[in-house]
C-alpha cells in the first residue's frame, strides 16, 4: 500500500524516538529528505504526496543503518551548524550543538577586535567554528588548522560550500607542537580540541565509539594533553592581548583554567552551555 511522504516521517520518527534517539524528529525529517532527495521546503510541500516504493526502501535501508548505530550526519553527508550547511565524513567529528558557545564567544571577541581580525580555527575537524566565525564576524580572515588530511579536505569543501574562499584558508598543523612561522599574529585562537580522556573512548555511546574518529577525541591519559601542549605552544601565535578559547569536556573547566594560568593567560573566565555545563575556557595573552 502506497504512503504519503508524512506517514514515512511520522513512521520513521517512531522508530526513531522508540529507540531512544534524542532528536528523532530532526533526524526522521533528514532522513527522509535525503532518501528522496529533496530539500527541506520540497518535503514540507509534499507531504501529503505518495513516496515511491524505491524511496521507501530506501527510507528502510536508511533507518535501520541509524538504528545499528551509525549517526545521521554520516549517512546523509552533511550537518548544519550555527545556520551553515557543512558537508561532513567520518574523517571529522560531527559538530555538536554544544560548541556553539565556543562559536559564539569567538564571534564576539572577533567582533570586538575589529575590521581585518585574524582568528586561527585549531583542531578544526570540519571547520565548523572557524566557517562560523567568518560568516557572523565582517571582514575578518580565517584560517581552519588540522593535523588530518582527511578533516582538511572536508574543511576545504565547506570553504566552498559557504562561499567563504575570499577570507577562510586552510592548513596543515599539528597542535601539540609548536606552531609554524607562517603561523602568527591572530585575535583570536579558537579550539575544539581531542579530550575525552583515553580510557574512557571504550565505553562511549556505539554511535561515537564505532564511528567518529578516535584521532580527533582521544585527549590522553587524563583528556588535558591537549590543553596543554595548545597553552604552553600557542600563545606566540596570539597578538598581545589576543584570546585564546577552548571548548572542555564535563568537569575539565577547573583544570584547563589552571594550565592556562601556569602558561601567563590573563582575564580567565569561563562559560555555561545551554545545559549549564561549564563549556569555554577563555584567556588572554600577555607576552
């Protein structure tokens, strides 16, 4: 018997919401929209069509891979963040609505910097807040930094997608170490950096453990290593009274703000997620 396009979602989301998938509505909608490749405005305007049986077999298809596991963003190739639409692998993490914040702080203090401020996006992944930045913050330069091949080729692809090449580049860099000459000067250095503390990455949910890639969580023995290495390298990289601001995983905000002090940041502060979590560390340079 032939279904609407609305009984598919309605359908899909029950699955969806029965397996305890926290957003099943948003991901019911995307994935029937990606099944019979519409957009967005296509599916709300057909929903009372019938779907052909191929994009409910595929529908089918789609959802049992979300039920084994696999995260929406992967199946469908892409994810939107802080209202940009980002083409996204499973060789970059898929941004979270919690690194808002760090978007947001980074905005502002791009903002306050003025007309022609240099943010650095380090351990950009899929460039998500650096695009983000570039997009709310005029006439600022970025540049997205990842150690992965992988995550720059998909930095660059939404580079492109957003139409950002005039004032976003991209680079090789390694976080741990020092940064490159060429490397130098920003307002503001934002990171997202790896820190879920090695031990735990057996025990994440399936759909981070068997798909995301552990290169771009795995923070060491205690998830800080990053901050440190970021805090004690980086801070050349930052004009004098440059920001350098990193998202922190639950908890880690005391010690980071710590590592930030014993490297000579100043003016540390720190800010909640929409869930009260303590999120962003932030200080400035003062060399």
């Amino acid at each position: 018997m032939a279904t609407t396009y609305n009984n598919l979602y309605l359908d899909t989301r029950k699955r969806l919401k029965a397996a305890g998938v926290e957003m099943a509505q948003l991901e019911a909608r995307e994935l029937v929209c990606f099944a019979a490749d519409k957009t967005r405005e296509q599916f709300f305007r057909d929903l009372t069509l019938y779907a052909s049986k191929e994009v409910e077999d595929r529908v089918e298809e789609l959802t049992r891979r979300r039920l084994s596991g696999e995260p929406v963003a992967y199946i469908i190739g892409e994810w939107e963040f802080y209202g940009l639409p980002l083409d996204i692998s499973r060789e970059v993490l898929i941004p979270r609505s919690d690194t808002e914040v760090l978007a947001e702080r980074a905005i502002l203090l791009t903002r306050a910097a003025g007309d022609g401020a240099r943010v650095l996006d380090l351990c950009a992944g899929s460039g998500c807040v650096g695009l983000a930045v570039a997009a709310n913050a005029p006439d600022c330069r970025v540049v997205l930094a990842d150690l992965s091949e992988g995550a720059l080729r998909i930095c660059k692809q939404n580079v492109r997608r957003n139409q950002l090449n005039a004032r976003v580049t991209c680079v090789q860099a390694d976080a741990m170490t020092a940064p490159a000459p060429a490397l130098w000067d920003f307002d503001v250095i934002a990171c997202n950096p790896p820190y879920i503390p090695h031990g735990d990455l057996a025990n994440l949910d399936v759909s981070v453990r068997d798909y995301e890639p552990w290169g771009a969580l795995d923070g060491g023995e205690d998830g800080l290593d990053f901050y440190r290495a970021v805090s004690a390298r980086w801070g050349t990289a930052l004009r004098l009274g440059g920001t350098l601001i990193f998202e922190v995983g639950i908890g880690q905000a005391p010690d980071v703000e710590q590592i930030m002090a014993q490297n000579g940041f100043e003016n540390i502060v720190t800010h909640q997620d929409t869930r009260g979590i303590w999120r962003v560390v932030e200080g400035t340079a003062n060399h």
